[in-house]
C-alpha cells in the first residue's frame, strides 16, 4: 500500500506537471507561424500541442518539479501562459514582416487592390499572401518544428516557472521588437519603393513636357507590369534575407528574446 501510494502521488505529480507544460505550449501554439494558423482546424493544432508537448515535458520535468512543490500548480499557470503567449509573439512577429513588406510593395505598385485569400480573418494584398505562404513554406521545409522544440525548452531558462515577468522588460523588448519588424519588412520591400519613386519621378516628367498626354493611363499598366517584374526577380532573394534572420532571432539562448 504504500508503495502504490507513492506510485499514485508521483502519478499525479506528473500530470500536473504535463499540464503546466501544456499550457504553455498551448498559448505559444496559438500565435505560432505554420501550426497556430487560423485556416487550421483546432483538432490539428491540439494535435500539434499535444506532440510538442510529449517531446518538451522530459526536459522540463526537473524544473517543473521544483516549482510545482515550491508554488503549487494555480499560481504557476498565469507565469506559463505569459511566457508561452511571449514565445509565440516572438514567432508571429516574423510573419508579420513578410505581410508588411507584401503590403508596402502591393501598394507602390498599384496592386494593392488585388486581393488574395489569406491566412486569417481578413484578406492580405495578393503580394502579401504570396510572400507569407512561400515564407512559411520555406520555414518549414527548413525545421521549423526543430526550432520550436528548441525555443519552448531553452524558455524555461528564460522564464522560470514561478518566476515573475516583469512589465517594465517585455514592454521594453516589445516596443524593440515592433520597431525591428516594421523596419525590417519596409527595408525587404525597398526594390519596390526605389522603382515606384522612380516611375513617379519619370511620370512627372513626362506630364511636364506632354500635359495633353493622359499620363495615367500610359502609366498604369506599365508600373503594374514592372511590380509583377519585380516581384519575380526579388522575392527569392527577400525570403532567403527573411528566412536567415528568422532562425536567427527566435532563438531564446542567451536571453535573445
């Protein structure tokens, strides 16, 4: 009897640890590129939180531990679904450059009225969605799942279970990690920037020498023309610059958040 009370207390132990770890992936899983979509139906990312999950609790099963028996397992769920929610905003972020950039570029060259279906609620310019979907395609062919595991475990020695988060710090690295977003999804749509300024500039110009021309009509299809252009000469280039610099700031060694 004791020995199977032993076994049902270490029993129960574990499941509650396993929850305290599911909880936090759970609340990454739903701002994560790829596995927290909003195309995607629940059962698939249960299914992908529940598997991440089975793979992260062993390695965080001895810091669990000690925080389970030090707080209890209520006070520990407010700090795991804060730094879960941090984990998959830090992610999401990324994503969110490729939809800036497809954005800028639609709008510079006269197509941002051309919509696609998106990945969420409401629809991306057709730049934008071409972008994001080759992005999370090039994302996941290159282990992004690998990178995930390693983030959520290395966040346990950034966010100790238990452990308060200070506002004060995640406003900070908030504040620092929107302004690299929008300056990294402008600076990955410069080419279309340069050319639009350009046709403008030679636009005018044209419309200073020939006013009975109609300048418009002339021009609009050949800005369209050269967006799409554009579009195929640099998009690979633009992914691999954004697929580098994705694997290289979600990692969390060293406090990188």
């Amino acid at each position: 009897m004791t020995q199977l009370t032993e076994i049902l207390q270490f029993a129960q132990t574990g499941v509650w640890i396993a929850a305290l770890v599911f909880i936090r992936i759970s609340a990454a899983m739903a701002l994560m590129p790829a596995f927290g979509e909003q195309i995607l139906p629940m059962r698939v990312k249960l299914a992908a939180a529940l598997a991440f999950t089975l793979v992260v609790a062993p390695v965080a099963w001895s810091d669990l531990s000690a925080a389970y028996e030090s707080f209890g397992w209520l006070k520990l769920i407010a700090t795991e679904v804060i730094a879960g929610l941090l984990i998959g905003i830090l992610f999401r972020l990324f994503i969110i450059v490729l939809q800036i950039a497809g954005t800028v570029a639609a709008q510079s060259t006269s197509l941002s009225q051309i919509f696609g279906a998106g990945l969420g609620a409401e629809p991306q310019p057709a730049m934008s969605t071409l972008l994001v979907v080759a992005g999370l395609c090039l994302a996941v062919l290159a282990g992004l799942h690998v990178r995930i595991v390693e983030a959520l475990i290395q966040s346990y020695s950034l966010f100790e279970p238990g452990r308060p988060i200070s506002s004060v710090d995640v406003s900070q690295w908030g504040i620092g990690r929107v302004g690299y977003t929008f300056g990294l999804g402008l600076s990955l749509a410069a080419p279309f920037v340069l050319a639009s300024l350009i046709y403008n500039l030679a636009l005018g110009a044209i419309n200073r020498a020939m006013p009975q021309l109609m300048v418009a009509f002339v021009g609009a299809p050949a800005i369209s023309l050269g967006g799409l252009v554009i579009l195929m000469l640099v998009a690979p280039l633009m992914l691999a610059i954004w697929l580098s610099l994705f694997f290289e700031h979600i990692s969390l060694e060293g406090g990188a958040i």
